[in-house]
C-alpha cells in the first residue's frame, strides 16, 4: 500500500486532471486532532486554473476544531465503542486512533481527547490518483479497516470509501463530509445559491444541542433557560438565511455562524446539493450512492457546508462501500 505515514511531510500531494488540480494533504500533516479523519484532507481544489472552492473552518488562529476543505469525520453523535468504555479505556475514533474516554458521560466531537495511538496509515499516489489505507488496532474487540480512494478526471472528484469490521463486536457508527466551502475565497453573501432536490424544512434541534453540554450544567442550569439561550443563538446566525422552496439564499452576509438540519431528504440520482455563485456561475456539486441518514447545513461568514451524512451499521467481518462525486462547474 505504500509508505508508511510515520513522519509526515507538509508538502502537498496532487491529483490533476485537464481540468483540475486537487490539494491534499498527506495523513496527519495539517490536522492531528480528534474530531476529523486524518487521511484525505482536500485543502483546495482548483477547476481550469482559476477558479477556487476550499476555505479553512475558521480563518482566526487557535479557533474552530481545525477542519479544512473536504473533509470527513466518522461518529460526531454515534462514537464507536465509547459508552462501553470505562473512565481512562480507550475507544477508536476511524481516520485517527484509539482515544482516550475522560470523566463526563458525554461524548462532545468538540473535545480534544487524548490520543493513546495513532493507527497505522499507508498511502500511494499517482498523478490521477490517491489510495490511502488505515489499518487497524484491536480495542476490546472493536476493530476497524478504513480505505479511501481519491480519483480525478476532467471537472469531477471521486471518494470511495471501504469500511471494514475485523474486530469481534458490531459497528454503530455514521460518517459526512463536511464541505468547507468559499468559491473563489468570496465571502458568504446574497450572490451565494444553495439548491436541495427537495423542498427546504428546519428540524427543530435544541434539544440535540442540549445534550452536546457538559452533564454538570445539564444538572444545574434548568431545561427551559438552557433552551431559550440555544434557541437565540440560532435565530441570531439564521436571521441572514432566506429558504424559498428548495433553494437557501442569504439578505446580506450572516453576522455569525448558522446551523440547520433538513427534513424530507432521500436518495437522489441526481446531486445531493449544489452551491454556486450567481454572479460567475462557478460552483459544486456532490453525488452520492447511498440513502442519506440526515442532511445539515453549517456556515459562518465566509464559510458555507452541506453535509450528508451516511449510516453505517457493520457486523464482525462485514464491508461497507459508499460513494462520493463532486462536480465542479463554471
């Protein structure tokens, strides 16, 4: 499969096409946290050497959970092997390593956890294509083999994804890209268009919100002021946000970050979403092969990100394959 990761380098490894030239970076080299997927972060993607879609989750130094581009992460509301585990057990985190559980009894993907070991990571690359191979670590019987496969051809990105369970007890889990999007480094304004292939209905989420606060003030503070102070922060960063129909558009640029999970999502033959700028026409879109469990959309002022997420339930010995293909259009 390649070189072994042990020591990362910081130069970039690139896939072109005759239309694109895609950025990513080598396993553990620009992100070592514990919230995103170490292996195939795609820090920028250029179509016909001009016209730009990747941004940083924030622009401010020390801020954020570090994501960058697209970029994955596995069990941000369903963490394998972790309510199983006892105060300083660990439990594996695929794309990262065997995490440490601390004091608590929820699992936050905003925490920085303590990584007890890395798992091996190999890759090999030519110039269309990417193959990255995480192997794994037995942790009480959980045991995970993760594959991604990055491929270019003309305007279009492929990910293909293989996840396999060599471990003893099942795995529960979910996994979504999240787009960090900023075509051509423009901040988020009423030139932005995001289109859905179904019509645009808010979930109302505080309660999920509620459960991601640390268990002390969950006990302290009561209920109905913990969800009115939620509530406000919402409607503050969606106050910018204009749904009409199957299309999300913006009155100006948001003051804040926003945040929404949509409701009558299904699998689609044609694109999950698209993103574009009104003015050039330049844009994405992204492909997938598999029933979505849930849809979200994040952003903040010069970020926007569609996020469909996939379940994935794996017996011991079981595969699982999915697919993502994002177009990239002028």
């Amino acid at each position: 499969m390649g070189q072994p990761v042990s020591q990362p380098t910081n130069h970039p490894i690139i896939l072109h096409s005759n239309r694109l030239v895609v950025q990513i970076a080598p396993p553990g080299s620009v992100y070592r946290g514990t919230r995103f997927d170490w292996t195939g972060f795609i820090t920028q993607v250029t179509l016909d050497g001009v016209h730009t879609f990747c941004t940083s989750e924030s622009l401010q130094a020390n801020r954020g959970t570090g994501g960058i581009g697209l970029c994955n992460e596995f069990g941000n509301e369903k963490p394998i092997g972790y309510i199983d585990a006892k105060l300083g057990e660990a439990f594996p985190k695929p794309g990262i390593g065997l995490l440490q559980r601390p004091k608590g009894s929820q699992y936050s993907f905003m925490h920085s956890y303590n990584i007890i070991q890395p798992f091996p990571v190999s890759h090999n690359a030519t110039p269309d294509m990417l193959s990255i191979q995480v192997d794994p670590i037995d942790c009480r019987g959980y045991a995970i083999r993760l594959k991604k496969t990055f491929t270019v051809k003309d305007n279009w990105l492929q990910i293909l994804y293989e996840l396999e369970n060599t471990g003893n007890k099942t795995i529960d889990t979910h996994e979504y890209c999240h787009n960090f999007i900023s075509i051509d480094g423009q901040i988020i304004s009423p030139d932005y268009h995001l289109h859905l292939p179904y019509p645009i209905k808010m979930e109302k989420i505080t309660a999920s919100y509620r459960s991601m606060l640390p268990g002390i003030v969950q006990k302290i503070v009561p209920v109905v002021l913990i969800d009115k102070l939620i509530d406000s922060i919402l409607k503050r960063g969606l106050r910018a946000v204009v749904i009409e129909g199957d299309d999300l558009s913006f009155r100006y640029s948001p003051e804040t970050w926003f945040y929404l999970n949509t409701s009558g999502f299904n699998q689609s033959q044609g694109p999950q979403w698209e993103i574009k700028l009104r003015s050039s026409g330049a844009g994405l879109r992204e492909y997938d092969d598999f029933a979505p469990a849930k849809v979200a959309i994040w952003g903040d002022k010069h970020v926007i990100s569609a996020e469909v997420f996939i379940d994935l339930l794996l017996q011991p010995g079981e595969v699982k394959t999915w697919l993502r293909r994002y177009e990239f259009f002028i």
